[in-house]
C-alpha cells in the first residue's frame, strides 16, 4: 500500500498557495504541530475564504491526515477572526477532530508563514530556516484539501481562483490547469474597461501581465484587473533600471521601509534602507551591504505602502538575493532572532493598505459560481512547482483523458507529476508544455 507521501506525488499535490513547494517532502517530516493556512492576506484575493467556507470537511480530512503522516499531535487551522463565515463552516469539524483554531487579525502580510508559525506557536523561525525547525509544518488550506482529494484517487486537474478588480461579476470557481486568462475573465463577465493591467496571484508579492494567453498553474491563486492607467500599474511595469535609478537619486535614508518590515519587527536582520545604500556603490562595500536584504521574504511593504518617496526597496532587495547568489556569498545572521518591542504597533491593517493601493473601490466579495472555463485547448506547464520540471510522458497525436499522468518528475528530482486537465489530444510537446486540444 502507497504511503500518502507517495500518493501526493503520483497525483501531483504541491502548495496551492504560491510557493509550489512538492507536498510529499512535507508528509515525510516529523513535526509537533500541524498548522492550516487560511489567513489569505493578499488584498482582493478571496478564494481561500470561499473555498474554507464550502469544503471545510475535505480540508479538515486532508489536515489529519498529514497530521498523522508526520506524527504531529497537535493540529491548528488559522484564519482571520473578521472571517466569520468560514470559522463557522470549519470549527464543527475541526472540533471534532480535535484540531484547534487559531484566529489572526486582519493585518498584511498575516499569511506569510514565519508570522504564522509566531502567531500559532510562539516560536521564531532560525534566521533563513524553515517551519520545520521549530517542529512545525504549514500548508495553505487548498493544499489541504487537494491531500483528501489524493487521497480519495483525485489528482491536480483543477485550480480555485478568485477574480476581483475591474470585471463585471467578481467570483470565484475551479479552473482547468492550463486555462488561459483570458478563459478565466471571460467567466467573470470580462472587464470593465479595455486597456487592463492583470495581476497575477496578488498586487503585493504576484505578477503584473498584460499578456491573456497567460496559463493558470497550480500555484495561480486569482486574477486582479486593474484599469492601465492606475498608479499601480504604472508603478509595477517600470524596468528594473528606472527604479533603481530613482532610488539611487532620491532616497533620503528615512528608514520607514525597515521600520514597518514584518521579518525586521520578528527579529531578522532586514534593513532595506541600508539596501537602498548600495544603489550609488561603484565599487567595494556593496556586497557586504546587500546581505541585509538576504532574509527578505519579498512581501512589497517596504515599496507599496512604507515608503514616503514611493521608491523600490523590495525590488533592490529583490536585486540583492540575486546577485549574493550569483556570488556564492551566504548571509548568517549574528544576533539572536528577538521580537521587536513594536512590533504589534507597527502592524498594517487591510483597510489603510487597500488606502495606500488606491483599490478600496475594487474591494468586493467574489462569491463561488459553478460555471467553469472551457478552454477548447490548455497549455499545461512542466514546471509549477519548486524543484525540476517534469518529463513529458506523452507524444504529439495521443488521445488522453482528464487525469491522465503527462508528466513525471525522474527518480530523486524534487518535483510532481503533472495531469491531463481535459480531454483530448496533445497538440503540443516540448520541454516547458504539454498542449491538449479538447
């Protein structure tokens, strides 16, 4: 009999959440606690809050069984206490599995998984660690009923996506992997204006695209459609080279950036200030000056919301990982991981960065509906998740059915198999996609 360990990687479960990291690595830890990501901070993105509130049973199964694979005794589902409807709809069953509720406030980045951890357990994550350090494992809550559905023989043919913004009929609903944007708008009415930016996954740590024939993943959370013009848009397709370049020419060394960090106020040395520094560095020191931005975790705070001059630290500390990599230099952090004495004075509430965002007028729910996409092909990438892409096990002209294995990662490659979304014949194989007209 297959270990669930071994059934998430045939039916190809990574973190639905963002990060895409292969779930069967985390079913083979041993851990304490067992912790359920609700909190979904991102603005505008509310498909956890649907999905928590119509399959809190198939979550709450999906969470004991990881608790069981990694031999944790206690379990906590946390989400935010405004989110009243989904703790109705998961407390019963989590009670009744002995789980736990741990209830955040509705703050960004509350879903980042070091507050988690801090928020659930009161314990601080080593400086560049991970969850498991500290005797925990997280898995955002889709993941967690994506486990279930493995379980029960169901693979990843299908991802929960939620579409806020400029559209006509804010929703949410299950998507076919490999659906294209364009696919998904048209399920919420189209948008309300003809020149649109898109972002994807969330404006604050997702993509900015204008490109529809973009393709939903595993780890694709929602669509936000924002007219062209908004500052948002504008601010997010600047090149790299123009925001270093205004950031080298106006930053005043303020250090609100720092101050409101998340991972600064739970202790980490991030300092994006001391960052901003290295911008007008020609020569020697810029290295040792990057290494404060090494333990960003890339929330957008510092960009988006603290920064008075509206200039990039997130993305020269974006920059700075790059180029410490590129190096081979590894930041160590010297001094013990201590909260800060503000740190819950400095939180960001949702409502004042909705504010600082200029989208409060696009704030809305976005109810389930059971209308679909229908794609009539899908383009079905070989690489959503962390580790190496699959390998194609499928040629051009075969028939496959939904569900159907089309990809397999080798022996020993972190990775997942990848599935048929649809019916029909693959049009389409090459090293990065796997094409299937319906």
């Amino acid at each position: 009999m297959a270990t669930l360990s071994q059934t998430l990687r045939e039916m190809g479960v990574v973190g639905a959440g963002g990060a895409g990291f292969p779930t069967e690595v985390k079913a083979k830890s041993q851990a304490e606690f067992m912790l359920a990501n609700g909190a979904e901070c991102e603005p505008l993105l509310h498909k956890d809050f649907e999905l928590m509130k119509r399959h809190p049973a198939e979550m709450i199964s999906g969470m004991k069984r990881m608790m069981q694979a990694v031999q944790a005794k206690t379990g906590l589902f946390c989400l935010k206490e405004k989110n009243k409807e989904a703790i109705a709809a998961v407390e019963p069953h989590a009670a009744q599995a002995g789980i736990g509720m741990t209830l955040l406030g509705d703050f960004y980045p509350s879903g980042d998984e070091y507050e988690i951890v801090y928020a659930a357990t009161g314990r601080l994550i080593p400086a560049a660690g991970i969850p498991l350090q500290v005797g925990c494992v997280v898995n955002n809550v889709e993941t967690l009923y994506n486990v279930e559905m493995a379980a029960r023989g169901e693979p990843v043919t299908r991802k929960f996506v939620s579409v806020s913004g400029a559209v006509r009929k804010p929703c949410s609903f299950w998507a076919p992997i490999g659906s294209k944007y364009a696919d998904l708008l048209e399920v919420a009415g189209g948008s309300t204006r003809d020149d649109v930016g898109i972002f994807v996954s969330g404006m604050m740590m997702g993509q900015l695209t204008f490109d529809l024939s973009g393709v939903v993943t595993k780890t694709t959370c929602g669509l936000i459609v924002l007219p062209r013009e908004h500052p948002l848009v504008e601010r997010k397709s600047r090149p790299a080279q123009a925001m270093a370049h205004i950031g080298k020419s106006a930053c005043d060394q303020c250090s609100y950036c720092t101050e409101f960090c998340p991972r600064y106020l739970l202790g980490y040395d991030v300092q994006p200030h001391k960052v901003m520094r290295t911008l007008g560095f020609t020569l020697s020191g810029k290295e040792n000056w990057s290494q404060w931005g090494e333990l960003c975790c890339a929330c957008g705070l510092c960009t988006l919301y603290a920064c008075p001059e509206d200039l990039f630290p997130k993305e020269a500390c974006d920059q700075a990982k790059t180029d410490l990599r590129a190096a081979g230099i590894k930041f160590t952090q010297s001094k013990p991981v201590r909260v800060h004495p503000m740190k819950e004075y400095r939180r960001v509430p949702q409502t004042q960065l909705r504010q600082r965002l200029q989208v409060e007028q696009y704030d809305s729910h976005t109810p389930f509906v059971s209308a679909e996409p229908k794609p009539k092909r899908v383009r079905i990438l070989t690489k959503q998740h962390a580790g190496k892409p699959a390998t194609p096990a499928v040629e051009e002209g075969a028939r496959v059915r939904r569900g159907q294995i089309i990809a397999r990662p080798n022996d020993g490659d972190l990775g997942a198999c990848i599935h048929a979304s649809i019916d029909g014949r693959v049009a389409l194989v090459s090293a990065d996609a796997i094409e299937i007209e319906a």
